[in-house]
C-alpha cells in the first residue's frame, strides 16, 4: 500500500461516534442502480432521531458509485485476483455511500478520507500503475486539438491504431480490451453516467459506428472475442477439462472442446449464454445461501418472482433474462 492504513478511520468507527452522539439516529441507505448486475448506486441519508426522520429533516447525505468487476483483475506482476467489486461491489458501494454521508455531517475526526476510500484510490492507483496520473501526449501533438476530442494517450487509454475503437483501455474492468470490443449498450451507459476521457472516448467510439463501416471489422473480431469470454466463464465456474468435455457436449453435441475452434459464430453466442446463465445461477445460489433460504422458500420466491416452478425447472433454465430479473429481486432482499 501506497498510505498507512492506522492513520485512517474506518466508516465502522464514524458509525459508532454518530450512535454515541444521537443514540436514535437513523441512517437510511436507499439503492438506485437501474441495473443492480452491472453496477451498484447508493444513497443515503442521516437523521438525528426518528422524529427528524418522520418530518424528513435530513441532517446530511452521501452517495457512492461502484461498477462490477465481471472478470477477475491483475495485478502489477501479472498474477490474478478477486478484487472486492469482483464479489462484493454492492456491499462495498453501500459501505462507501455511508462514509460519505457521515463525513458530510462532520464526522472525519482526523479530517482525512476514511479507510475504505483511501483503499479505493489505492486499488485504482495499482491498476493505473502510473503515480501521475496526467494526460499525456504523443509527440507532435503540440496539443493541437479539440477540447471535445480524447486526449492521444493517458493514463486511461494507449493509442493505438488511427481511431479510438484499437484504442487499448489501460484501467477498470475492461483493462488489456480494446474500445472496439465493448458492447455499444455498455458504451451508452458509459456516455451517460461517465464525464472527462470516459466520455469523450465513447461518444466518439458511438459516433465511429454510427457512421458505419466497422461492421466486417466487430464480425472478424467477434469470434476470438467469444473464445476469450467462453474461457473466462470456466475459469469462473471453476471448471475441470473433464467439466468443460461434458459442458460442450451437453449443450453443442461437440465431442470435444476442440471443436469450438471451427464453430459458427451462432454456435459460440449460443453457448456462451448457457454459460452466462450458470455464473448468474452461481450468484442466485450465494444469494439463497445469505438468506438463509430452505427449499421450500426457494421454489416459492422462484414461482412467484420468475415464474419458474421448481428447483429442477431453475436448474434446466436457458433463460438469462429470466434469471436475472429473478437475482434483481434476491438484491432487493
């Protein structure tokens, strides 16, 4: 670590010194991510007593952003790992959002940032690798350029090729892709709710397709980017050769995995969402596991919420939709 973590303050600790101060005091954590499976949005908002909270006399509020990490990260020497977005992006954002909403009432005794924040920049800065994170750019740019246009290089792209989607994404999940291989749905959400070189790079990577003539471009590259994900969602279901030989049989008839190398691209789509609906199933399991959910509550809360019947009909669903409107409703619990 970059910082001395015995210098900082927990949000655990801000808790306890807002208790001791208003022993009714209320902290209210209202969830409002759009879509809960691809990022996490709180907010929240302190009360001194119940009777403030009644007649909605906020003492002070705090928001948090934080995005999924749907693929496991690397650190510096190149060594894998489960970041804390990877498992826990939810409870993390809640954690973040409370910090903020307790700093703003005064409560950062040290008047510094509070533990988990400073682990926060710490991970980005890792990731970034880079202790300066200033725009950067090529030479004989002499900065001659639109301020609405990306930056030819930084800490958060390398510039390569002659438009922005061969551009190489250098930090968050996306790390080691190129701007090309992002969905155009993610693109807009990026557009949406990012500002500065986030922005600027989208809008212009949506804009570059608008336009056409990327599409042989995104056909040739989509089979090798289907490949890449097929292998990441083993890893993450932790599967065996002998599971991976079964899987690809079961669902293609393939006598061996080998064969997914000269399958069609329909093929490869195919069985990369039954392999998107056993990771959400995974998720849907840990979820169940928390709750404390017996069987007989499962099938109820499946019947009612995702209209699947029982837990053989979960088991044998094909349909991601499904499934994860179904995990959006374990959220809610």
């Amino acid at each position: 670590m970059h910082f001395d973590p015995s210098k900082y303050e927990t949000v655990k600790v801000r808790k306890k010194k807002f208790y001791a101060d208003y022993p009714d005091g209320r902290i209210i954590v209202k969830p409002i991510s759009t879509n809960p499976l691809e990022y996490a949005l709180f907010l929240v908002e302190l009360f001194k007593n119940g009777e403030d909270q009644a007649k909605n006399l906020i003492f002070a509020t705090g928001t948090a952003l934080e995005i999924r990490d749907t693929e496991l990260s690397r650190s510096s020497s190149g060594k894998e790992y489960e970041s804390v977005n990877y498992t826990s992006w939810t409870e993390n954002c809640e954690e973040s959002a409370v910090g903020r909403a307790l700093d703003n009432a005064g409560y950062a005794g040290n008047d510094k940032c509070s533990l988990e924040e400073m682990e926060k920049a710490d991970r980005m800065g890792k990731r970034r690798g880079d202790n300066n994170p200033v725009s950067k750019t090529h030479d004989g740019d002499n900065g001659n350029r639109s301020d609405n246009s990306p930056a030819k290089s930084s800490y958060l792209f390398d510039a390569v090729g002659d438009n922005v989607g061969d551009w190489v994404i250098k930090k968050g999940k996306y790390a080691g892709q190129k701007v090309s291989q992002i969905n155009e749905s993610t693109l807009v959400w990026y557009s949406e709710n990012m500002d500065g070189e986030w922005k600027k790079v989208v809008d212009e990577e949506i804009k570059r397709r608008s336009d056409g003539g990327v599409e042989k471009e995104i056909e040739e590259s989509g089979v090798k980017e289907m490949g890449d994900k097929i292998r990441k969602a083993w890893d993450f279901l932790q599967y065996e050769p002998d599971d991976i030989r079964e899987d690809v049989k079961s669902t293609l008839g393939f006598d061996s995995p080998l064969n997914l190398k000269t399958a069609t691209k329909k093929q490869l789509d195919l069985y990369y969402n039954h392999l998107r609906c056993e990771q959400i199933k995974h998720d849907i399991k840990k979820g169940w596991h928390t709750l404390e959910y017996e069987d007989t509550h499962k099938e109820r809360s499946l019947l009612k919420n995702a209209l699947i019947k029982d837990l053989n009909d979960f088991m044998k669903c094909e349909d991601y939709e499904l499934l994860e409107n179904y995990y959006k409703y374990l959220l809610e619990k």
